[in-house]
C-alpha cells in the first residue's frame, strides 16, 4: 500500500468542487505529487496550479482533460488510462478532452524528453484515487456506513450488504466534501486498465479525416501567409521587390518581418533561430501566396561565413585528432593502459546535420489585436512562447492565448516556436487574422538540425582480452555527442573522455533523442569491433562489462542501473534465440540506456540481389511499468524505423550556407519497402514506476544495424548515412 | 479565376479558383474538407492522397483544372459512417501515432485493394511506397491492410 498526500504546508494539490448540473469536478496538478515526509523545499511553486481536471458526471461518464500536447506520443490516450485505473471506472465511460489548453490557466506544458509519463505517473495517480476516496466518503455519508466497509468496482460503489450505487449518483455530493488530505494508491498488481492495450483515443477521427492539426485551423477572415527566408545560413535580406507579387490576385500584402526581441529582453532556450528577418507574402488562400511567393524578387547579402560540408568534414577531423584543453572525465590512469595494452581498436565515426521533417509542416494561427494575442497551432513550448511574443509584440503575457492543437510528429522540431512568433508579428502588421504556413522546403532549409558529429573511440585490451582502456574523443557542431557519464563508464577501469565544439552558424536542435541518437548506434558497433578483437561474442563480452559495473563499479558518477543494462541485453538473448546460425541470415545486437529506459535490439538481416533488407527486430525494453502495451509497441516500432531510415537514407548537406536538400526528392526518408518485414518487442515486468518510450526505441537499432551490416557484407559502416557507401545498394 | 463544378463525396460542388490550383488546396482552403493533408507538395510523400474515379492520386500535383468530370473521393467520404475495412483495420491495429500521414495511407491503400484484393507482403510494399510515414507505422499499416483485404473478400 502506498500513501500519498495531497496537501502540503496546508494547501492542496487538488480542488473539488460540484458541476451545476450535478456531478463533481477535480482540478488537480497533472506534475504535482509528494510521498510523506518529502521537504517543502522539494515542491515547486506551480505544482499548486491546476492544469488538469477530472470531471464526472450524474450519468456516470468521467471526462479528463489531458493539459500535455500530442505530438504523437499517444499521452493523450496513456497518461488518462492511469487515472481511470486509480479512479476505478470502465475504461469505456471515460472520455479524454485536450479542451481550453493556454498557459494562463494550464503551465508546465511540454511534450519533450519522453519525461511525460514518468513525471505524471505519481500526480495522475493521486486525482483518480483522491475522487475515488470522496466518492466512498460521499456514499459512505448517504449510507450512514462506514467508508471501510464500501468497495469499487468499475465505476459502481458496493456496501458489504450488497447495495450499490453508481459513481454518478453520489458524484454531486462528492463535489462538496473536503479534499482528503492523504490518499492511498492501488498495488500495481491490482491494476486492471494500466497495462492492457488501450487504442489511441484520437483514431477514429484520424482515420476519418477530422480536422485536428494546426494546418486544419480555420477561422472566418482568416489570411495565409507563407515566408521566405534566406537560401543560407550566413545570408540576410538586401532588398525587396515585391511589386510584381503584390499586383497578383489574391494578394493582400507582401511584408517583411521581424522576430528579434527588443533590447535587454531576453531569448528564451526555445527561440532557436538562424532566420530572425523574413519576407512574408500574405493573401487570400494557400495557393495563391505560394504562387505569389515565387513571384517576389529578393536579394540576399552575406553577413557571416557561408559554410559548406566539406569544411566541416575538414573541422570536425582535426578536432577529433585534437588533445582537449581538459579532460571531461577520467578514471584511472588510461595513458598507462593504452602503453601497455596488447591491441588498440581506434575507429571514428561520422553522422550528417539531419532535418527534423514532421509530416505536418510548421504552421500557426495567430489573431493579434490592439490587446489581445489569440495564437494556435502546433507547439510543445507554450509556456516559451508567451514570453516571446510579449516581448516581441509589445504585449502583456495576459493578454497572450496560446492553444495547443494535436500536433503532426514532432520529433523535437516543435520544441522550437519561432514560427508562432512570426504568425503573430505577420498578423499585428496586417491586422488581421493569420495562418502561417511553411512549405516543406522552408521547414527543411530552416535549421534547428540534429547537429554534425564525429567521434573517436580508442580500446586497449590486455594479453588476456580484457578491455583495461577506453578513450573516446568526439566532436559535433554546437556541442559533443558523448555522454562522459554513461556505459561503458563505470565498466572500465581506465577510462577518458574528452569533448570539443565545432562552432556553426547552421542551426542545431534537439532531434528525437539527442545525441543519443548517434552515441547508442556507434558505441554498439564499436563495441562489437572490440569483442570481435578480443575474440568474444559481442553479448557475453558486454555482459562481462554489466558485471564489473555491478560488482566493482569505476568511478561515483555512472548514470544507469547495470542490472537493469544487462537484463534487457539477456532478456534479447534468450527471446531471439542468439547464437543459433540460421543461413542467410545475418545479426547484429545492440543495447542501450536513455531517457530513463533500456532497450536491447537484434537485427535479423538478409541480402536480397545484394541488396540488405531488415527481416525482422527483436527488442527487449525496460520502461518500468507499461501503461499501455499498444501504445508502448507502437512507439519502440516507430522508433526503430526512424532510427534505421535515418542512419541509412537520411542527411542534409550545405554547400555555401545552403542546405542541398529541400525535399522528399533529395531528402530521403525510410518507406514501406525498407522497413522491417517483422518486429517483436518483449516488455521487462518488474513493477517500476514507468519511464518514456517516445525516444529509447531509436537510438539502439543503427548499431545493431551496422553490426549485422558487418557480419552480413563483412565491411563495416563508419559514415551515417550507410546508403552513401558502395557496399550499400540503396 | 474560373469557375469548376465538381463531384466531390458523391456531391456536386462549385468552386471559383485558379485553374492552376492543386486539388489539395481547393479541397483544403475552398471546400474546407481538410483530412486531406499537405506533406510535401511534389507528390513525394502521398500525405493529399484522393482518389479520381477510385484511382489514388497525389491532389497537391492535380490541378483542378485537370479533374473535369471525373468522381472525387476524400478520406471524409471513403464510407459513410467511418467503417471502411480499412478504417476498422486501422483502428484495430492501432496504426495512427502523430496520424497526420494516415488519410493519405488509407486512400492509397484502399485503391490498392481495389485493383488487388489480396495483396502479398511485397505487393503491399510495392503498392504503397509512395506514402511516407514520418511515425515509422509501416508494419502496422501492412498488418491493417492484410485484416481490411480478409475482410473484404
Ligand atoms: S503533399 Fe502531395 S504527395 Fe506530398
Ligand atoms: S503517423 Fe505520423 S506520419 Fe504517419
């Protein structure tokens, strides 16, 4: 039995209250939670501020509002299941609203690093359990019984004498009585809604074409604007002719606009922008400005350094070659190791920028007027946002509406607002009520990419094939992609890490998985090269290093939980049957820790005419807890198709400033055909409070990829994406 | 500006656009039947996939002007009620993530099945690489196109 309070310091995480029609309303945190004897200290400010509610209703029907934006994740479907389960209704009475979303009435939305499941598991908990306990006191009052003699089942209230009533019935009553201040939450063995597959709420108005996106916004008098921005990073304007644009139909004005915020305001983390200047071409409808937009003469001016790839090949190389002024970590004395080793392994590996690419286009509704900034569409960072356009239109942040709509794949690209901004200024300059919409190649040429990387990993194995060193040197557009921190750290007695920065003007972001998205795929196949050296079978090799870890840790700092490491690694092992030949088919094994879960990986490759295809994934993924078994699947299959189309097909290339791909013509994305003919993916059952699953699912599957790419072709991949070598006919 | 009657969901509509206009924003801006979806604009990714007298095409490379009298389908009228095969499969499966390219990949699936009713895992492949699923949903849609086909035979 676990407690959980309510209330801290006397004031409560929930308000109650009765609906005018009858029934009960719950407004609650969806972040805030706190075990007993957890320290004030420990308790944000906001964590007091409702931004969800639970609502049920005479007939029985309980509605939660679901505050977090969806961006395909499936929360909207996930994160109610947990309250329903405390609540204890019928999944089938319960329905799910993403209604009245803005940050003046809702913080804290955001949709980024997998945490909304881990960081709502314990809140969402306490609303359904909280409404449950009023529900039995409420029931318990009418009955003049006590509340210990009551049950639920399903939405229903049983005395012990066999009556019972619905949730509905007492609902009203419910809504007046006092928040309890401590609840308790059910044994996760007791659960019946978390851990069945739930389909996603929102399916039966995808598959019928409702309108639920950004781009589906449409308001009366609303104009379409579309942008132009430089053709390169290190461009600005010069000059606009817009003349001939103007005088076509449609056409209501061609603009130039401004996103830079006035002096001494501050950017926010989410204002990532190369573009901050722009033409905007704004009319009556989306074909229209487009047309128009090819007839507006522009010209651009340098101001900064065009860069091309080939100069960043150049940079990145002598920066891996390069000793860094300080080591970002090191344990033992790795000099000595590599002196004395028997074998070095060094091999060094490369991945491109990569564009972000939702399906759905960046878009945003904006209706600015005199004192009111009314603003929707697709943003993981309202609460970013709002700053912004104050400073940005001269507006008071109250006065400032932002509305989340479903959002179409965001993949960390929407994590960047500057597209709401520029809907807001384009619709404060022509007064009048704007949708903004990008072409695919505005977004694709925009910025914001996963960055550029190359990293240099070094292993020293003894005369008796131990590995006693590990040095890994990497490089990358706006940061490294190493994580000093992570396994193989804490594995290897001597152990060095050193990072440099390429500096760029092409703008980098966060993309599905930050840098973990390289570091998971290489450090697999370089691990793999280092088993092969050492003469051991690339899992047992890493099982040996799980165990040192485990019983002879290196280093206080190592940011994973080696048991659960090598559990999803045995737990592959066993289901995909490792070890047993089967002819024609080629393997490859990776393993993996981030964003809270672990996901181990096989591939099952075959060449057919040469060519490699993907017969089938094995995963086996600790996420603690699964809400949602459908839902989890689908995201670790999502994940690992992203994961195999980007390290194969994907990169964006500059040659002077200019990104050298626009569209899905010379931008390739993984399709049908090249996705895996088969996936099973195998869930850790150990009743650990849940961590994310949008992100885990892709980093693992190029190094298993690259791993079985090897054992099938015999040469190995170094340089993402795998598609640009001979050896892989594409 | 000219005017264009044309049959959309079994409805005649009138519109006065640009004949340049591609179907996909006449359908979208003019119409406002917006399941249609915007991806790409070159017909690389089949996002605007409708159908012209059941056959799959790419609206956003349509231009209304190329349409004449042939039947306009969209994703709003592929059924009645929502329970095309394809539909209930897609449901059934669980297919959608972000779902914004799913319309597109219904269409083009059902005019698949149209032209051939039991289509084998390569077939499916073959058949429908032309729509784009940024999610990664490709074997779900493959497992949902193989329940509609059971279903419909
Ligand atoms: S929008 Fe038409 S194929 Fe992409
Ligand atoms: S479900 Fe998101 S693009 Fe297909």
């Amino acid at each position: 039995m676990t407690l959980i309070k309510t209330t801290y310091d006397r004031r409560s995480f929930m308000k109650a209250s009765a609906l005018g029609g009858g029934g009960m309303m719950i407004g609650f945190s969806w972040l805030a939670s706190c075990k007993p004897g957890d320290k004030a200290s420990d308790i944000p400010k906001e964590w007091f501020n409702v931004n969800a509610y639970l609502k049920i209703e005479k007939n029985g029907m309980v509605t939660i509002m679901s505050p977090n934006p969806e961006i395909g994740q499936n929360v909207k479907t996930a994160m109610p299941m947990i309250v329903a389960e405390e609540l204890d209704v019928d999944w089938k009475n319960v329905i799910v609203e993403q209604a009245g979303l803005n940050t003046r009435d809702y913080t804290r939305q955001l949709a980024g690093g997998s945490q909304s499941i881990r960081q709502g598991w314990q809140s969402l908990r306490m609303a359904g359990a909280t409404a449950r306990r009023m529900l039995l006191e409420a029931a318990a009052k009418e009955w003049s019984v006590p509340v210990s003699e009551l049950t639920t089942d399903a939405g229903t209230i049983k005395h012990s004498s066999g009556k019972s009533m619905g949730y509905g019935d007492v609902a009203s009553v419910a809504g007046t009585m006092t928040v309890p201040e401590e609840v308790e939450l059910k044994d996760p063995k007791d659960f019946k809604i978390i851990g069945t597959p739930v389909g996603n709420v929102d399916a039966p108005k995808i598959v019928t074409g409702e309108p639920l996106f950004g781009l589906d916004v449409d308001r009366e008098g609303m104009l379409t604007a579309v942008i132009i921005h430089p053709p390169a990073f290190g461009m600005k304007l010069k000059s606009l002719d817009a003349a001939a644009a103007k005088a076509m139909p449609g056409i209501k004005d061609v603009i130039t606009i401004s996103t830079e915020v006035p002096e001494g305001a501050e950017y926010q983390w989410s204002d990532t922008n190369a573009f901050r200047e722009l033409v905007a071409v704004v009319g009556n409808s989306t074909w229209q400005v487009m047309k128009a937009k090819k007839a507006v003469n522009v010209t651009w001016e340098p101001d900064s350094n065009l860069e091309s790839s080939l100069d960043h090949e150049v940079r990145l190389t002598a920066l891996v070659k390069k000793k860094a002024k300080e080591a970002s970590r090191k344990d033992g004395n790795p000099t000595l190791a590599f002196k004395n080793a028997a074998q070095v392994v060094e091999r060094t590996y490369t991945a491109p920028f990569l564009a972000h690419n939702p399906m759905e286009p960046m878009n945003f509704f904006a209706n600015v007027t005199k004192d009111r900034a009314e603003l929707v569409g697709p943003t993981q960072t309202p609460e970013f946002m709002s700053k912004t356009a104050a400073v940005v239109l001269g507006m008071p942040e109250d006065k400032i509406d932002i509305m989340m709509t479903r959002m179409g794949g965001g993949f960390g690209r929407r994590l960047y607002g500057h597209f709401g901004i520029e809907a807001a200024v384009i619709s404060q300059k022509i007064g009048a009520p704007v949708k903004l919409v990008y072409s695919r190649e505005d977004d694709m040429t925009q910025g914001t990419y996963r960055p550029a990387y190359k990293v240099t990993y070094r292993a020293a194995l003894d005369k008796n094939n131990k590995l006693t060193g590990l040095h890994i040197r990497g490089a990358g557009a706006h940061g490294s992609p190493v994580f000093k921190d992570r396994f193989p750290a804490g594995a290897v007695d001597n152990y060095l890490v050193e990072d440099h920065t390429l500096e760029s003007n092409i703008s980098g972001g966060a993309w599905r998985a930050p840098r973990s998205n390289f570091m998971a795929g290489i450090e697999s196949a370089f691990l793999d090269e280092v088993a092969e050296a050492a003469g051991k079978d690339p899992i047992d090799f890493r099982l040996e290093l799980f165990d040192k870890a485990i019983n002879d840790p290196v280093g206080e700092k190592n940011d994973y939980d080696p048991a659960r490491y090598a559990g999803v690694l045995k737990m592959v092992k066993e289901k995909a049957n490792w070890g047993a030949n089967t002819p024609g088919v080629h393997r490859g094994v990776s393993v993996y820790y981030c964003h809270n879960s672990y996901v181990a990986q096989v591939v099952d490759l075959v060449m057919d005419n040469d060519k490699p295809k993907v017969k089938k994934v094995w995963c086996a993924v600790d996420c603690g807890i699964v809400v949602n078994p459908s839902n989890a699947r689908n995201q670790i299959e999502g994940g690992l198709i992203d994961g195999i189309g980007h390290s194969m097909y994907s990169a964006i290339t500059f040659k002077d400033g200019q990104p050298e791909q626009s569209n899905f013509n010379n931008y390739r994305l993984i399709r049908h055909s090249e996705a895996p003919l088969e996936i099973e993916t195998h869930f850790v059952d150990n009743g650990i409070d849940p961590t994310g699953l949008g992100e885990p699912g892709l980093p693992p599957i190029s190094g298993a990829l690259m791993n079985a790419l090897a054992n099938a072709t015999g040469k190995r991949m170094y340089n993402q994406p795998f598609v640009n070598d001979a050896l892989v006919l594409g | 500006m000219a005017n264009y009657n044309l049959r959309i969901n079994g409805k005649m509509t009138q519109v006065d656009v640009d004949s340049d206009t591609p179907m996909l924003w006449v359908l979208r801006d003019h119409i406002k039947l917006v399941g249609t979806k915007f991806g790409c604009g070159i017909a690389q990714c089949g996002a605007c996939t409708i159908h012209l007298d059941g056959e799959a095409v790419r609206s956003c490379s349509v231009p209304v002007s190329a349409v004449g009298a042939k039947a306009i389908t969209t994703i709003e009228g592929l059924s009645e009620n929502g329970d095309h095969p394809l539909q209930k499969a897609w449901i059934e499966h669980d297919v959608p993530q972000c779902g914004y390219c799913q319309a597109g990949q219904i269409m083009n699936a059902a005019s698949l099945l149209d032209k051939n009713p039991n289509p084998s895992d390569e077939d499916i492949a073959r058949g429908m690489n032309g729509n784009i699923c940024r999610c990664g949903t490709y074997t779900r849609i493959k497992k949902a196109i193989k329940t509609a086909a059971a279903e419909m035979s």
